[in-house]
C-alpha cells in the first residue's frame, strides 16, 4: 500500500482544503490516476465525489473535518478506491 505524507498549514485548516507542493503534483497524479473527482474516506465515514483541483494542487474536504485532525502531516493512502485520510 502506498502512503503519501502531506504537510498541514494554516491555510489548509482554514480553507479545509488538502493541498501539495508542485515537486508532488507528478507523484500525486500517479497515487490518484489523474482522476478529477475521489471518495475520500475519514474515519468511518466516505465522502463521495470530491474535486480534485490540479491546477490549485488542492483536494476540497471540509473545514469541520480539518480542524479535527491535530497533526502538523496528514497521511494519504488508498484502500478500496477510496482515498484514506489519516
């Protein structure tokens, strides 16, 4: 299974918005297969059908959601076609 380590600004919790370096965006394209729209599981909860922005670097995913996540990283992974957010 292959993991991704993203960094959480500040910007990131305001927004609630998942976003990645431009060294990344060649990585992130692979780890997602260029699609335009993912489910994004958190917790035990799927979020379905959310954007993928290539030309921002973003994935949008609730403000809520991110001020939950207390770590300065946020770990990617894909289990079931769904994209895990640690």
């Amino acid at each position: 299974m292959n993991l991704l380590k993203l960094e959480l600004k500040k910007r990131n919790r305001e927004y609630g918005i998942i976003t990645w370096e431009s060294v990344q965006d060649f990585e992130i394209k692979t780890f997602l297969r260029n699609s335009n729209k993912v489910n994004v599981q958190f917790g035990k909860k799927v979020y379905s059908n959310r954007k993928v922005d290539y030309k921002y670097k973003r994935i949008a995913f609730g403000k809520k959601r991110m001020t939950n996540i207390n770590n300065k990283y946020v770990l990617l992974s894909m289990k079931d076609g769904n994209l895990v957010v640690n």
